[in-house]
C-alpha cells in the first residue's frame, strides 16, 4: 500500500472514530435527561403560575405511568382542541396520538387548578360545558407532552403536545410553559426546541413565530421541498441555542 492510500485509510478510519464518539456524547445527553425523574425540581420559580386571573400549578409526569383519568383527559381535550385544525385527517392522527401519549419516552407537564380557586357560575366555558377533567384531586386545565430525541445529529427536546382548556388560555400560560421548555432544554444541552404545528392552526402558529420567534426549520418539508411542502398540513418550526444546532436545524444562509 502506497502512503497516500495509507494516509486515505488512517483519515477515514479517524473519521469513524470521531463519528462514533460523537454519537456515543448525544446517545449519552439523551439518556441523561430521559433519566431525570421531575425536571420542573430545578425550576421552582416555575411551579406556579398566579397571573391574569389564573392560579394553576405544575406538575411532572411519564406516558407509562398516566392513570385511567389521565389517559381519558388528555384523549377528550386532544379532541376537543385538533379535531378541527387535523380536519378529515384527525380519525387517523387520533390513533396515533393516542399511541404517542402513553410511550415510555414520553414525558409530560401537567396544568392543575389550584385548590383555593372559587369559581361562580361564569366559569362555564363558552361551550356551557365544565372542565373536561373528571378523575380526583385538582382539575387538570392543560399538559404538555415532550420528548429528548436526536435530529439531524443535534439533541433536542421535541415539544409533541401543548394544550390547553379555553378556561386557560390567552393569560400568558403557554408563553410562561414555552419559557420553561426552553430552560429545561438548555439545562439538558439539548441544542434546540422543536414543534410541529398544523397550517390550519393559525393562532398557534402566529405564536410562536411571532411572540416566541421560532422559526421554521430546514427540516420542515416547505424547506426540504416546497413542492412536497404545499402538499403537506403542517410545519415543523424550532429555536435553537448554538451555531451547530442553528446549522443543521435552520439552514441560515451565512451573515
């Protein structure tokens, strides 16, 4: 073997090593941030939410570990919330979620009402329903299902769900539950934030590419086809925390 083929062979062989040590660290980042058994516990400022009307507190929870009522809650405001941006496609879209939500990488922050709450009769939703939550102890008015998974070898926390009851919304809520995601994210070097949002959903996606400035990502299929992308209902938008992340994640052409 000549010395610029052994020169060739000992590159590729470097490259594989650090290729496989790299994916060893994110494998590792990954697993520790799976592992940690309530995230809200670094973030007490975050345990409560007192503001606009609304007193609610949070709470941490697995997707193979949620209770009956739980399970039937988080299906009936799944419901109740997607069916309408999801369109024809929500029969479908339903079994999946409902796969999705009790996995054992799924883990969750649930919105419970205070107890000390007193509601008089204009409470009602807008619907002339109640809160959909009928298990015990406080009602639940919301949760978030999230995941750490790996994309385009960057770690991230890939945010599946956030929903929230009307009796809940437009008080600043979801923005203050964004806030910790992304605190959680960064703690647990996950280089970016991840969503999927429907097209259709308007509000949701003005929110967070408006008030929380994410961005759609190079991975979103308008930006990997746009052919493929008008065809599709969704984008997948994201925030990222370092310029490696920002690379693969937004594609930025270079300042």
């Amino acid at each position: 073997m000549d010395s610029k083929r052994l020169e060739r062979s000992k590159n590729k062989k470097l490259k594989r090593k650090e290729v496989l040590e790299k994916k060893k660290v994110i494998e590792e980042i990954i697993k520790s941030a799976s592992t940690v058994k309530d995230h809200l516990a670094s973030f007490l400022a975050f345990s409560r939410y007192d503001r606009n009307g609304l007193s609610v507190y949070l709470e941490s929870g697995f997707g193979d570990q949620l209770s009956s009522s739980i399970k039937k809650y988080i299906q009936n405001l799944l419901k109740v919330n997607m069916e309408g941006p999801y369109g024809s496609d929500w029969p479908l879209e339903e079994k999946v979620k409902r796969r999705e939500m009790v996995a054992a990488e799924a883990r969750y922050i649930f919105v419970r009402e205070s107890s000390n709450v007193v509601h008089d009769d204009s409470y009602l939703k807008e619907d002339g329903k109640m809160n959909y939550w009928t298990g015990d102890g406080d009602p639940l008015v919301g949760f978030m299902h999230y995941r750490f998974i790996v994309e385009e070898e960057i770690p991230v926390l890939y945010v599946y769900e956030l929903q929230l009851e009307s009796c809940a919304r437009g008080k600043g809520l979801g923005k203050f539950l964004m806030q910790l995601i992304e605190l959680i994210a960064r703690k647990n070097q996950m280089g970016a934030v991840i969503l999927t949002v429907q097209k259709a959903n308007v509000l949701a996606m003005n929110f967070y590419t408006s008030r929380l400035r994410y961005v759609i990502s190079a991975i979103s299929p308008s930006k990997v086809d746009p052919l493929i992308g008008y065809e599709k209902s969704y984008e997948i938008l994201c925030k990222t925390f370092n310029n490696e992340a920002e690379d693969k994640l937004e594609n930025l052409a270079p300042k």
